[in-house]
C-alpha cells in the first residue's frame, strides 16, 4: 500500500514534470569564442536543452545568415529566413548542441518551432 502511494506519486511528479517542458524551454546563447578567423569574429552558437525531453526539428529564423567559413548542411541548413538544426535529428536529453560560425557580427538568431518528445 505505502508503495503504491509512493510509486504513484513519483510517477505523477515524473510526468508532471515531463509535461512541464515544451521549446519554450530552450534557450539559445551566442558569444565570442575568442577566435579569429582571417581576423574576422568566430562566433559560439548554444542551444541548452535543460529538459528530460527530445527536441526534434529545431528551427531557428535566421534572416541574412552567412559565415566565412561554409557551415555544414548537416549542422545548419537554411531555407530563406528559416534554418534546420542538424537535419531534424535531436537535440537530446538535457544537452548542448554547439556550433560556430565566422562574421563580422552576430546573427539574431531564435527559435521558431521544435517538437518535443518527453519520456
Ligand atoms: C520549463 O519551463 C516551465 C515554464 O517556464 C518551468 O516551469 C519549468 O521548470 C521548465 N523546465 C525546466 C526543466 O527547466
């Protein structure tokens, strides 16, 4: 009996918790990472995943987007102000996913969709 109060309510927490995330969630932070690149600003990019969750399809608007460096498609690919965070796969539970880019200034990116899969 006692477990099954305890077990109830751990789950209950459990799922609460997991319902209480969704992409409002993550955040995105830009800096400078120090670097130079042909003394141009190397820029970081990072996304912070702080739920139990999954995020796929991460958008991010990204407007006039550019790099000296070529960005891998696989890491961002862009379709006119939209871009496509690693080719849709997840961002994983409570990770970072990291890149850089090389411009003069920093782009204003932000997140504009993300599905969430909570276990
Ligand atoms: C997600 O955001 C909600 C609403 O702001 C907050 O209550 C919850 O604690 C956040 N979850 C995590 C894991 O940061």
């Amino acid at each position: 009996m006692v477990c099954k109060l305890l077990c109830l309510l751990i789950l209950v927490t459990f799922v609460t918790q997991g319902y209480g995330c969704d992409r409002s969630n993550l955040t995105l932070k830009q800096s400078q990472t120090g670097n130079l690149y042909k003394d141009v600003t190397e820029w970081e990019v990072r996304l912070t995943n702080p739920c139990p969750c999954d995020f796929k399809n991460v958008k991010l608007s990204c407007a006039g987007f550019q790099s000296v460096t070529t960005i891998d498609k696989s890491v961002l690919s862009k379709s006119g102000n939209d871009c496509l965070l690693i080719d849709g796969q997840a961002v994983g539970y409570k990770s970072d996913y990291v890149f850089t880019y090389v411009w003069a200034t920093s782009f204003d990116f932000s997140i504009i969709d993300a599905a969430a899969a909570c276990t």
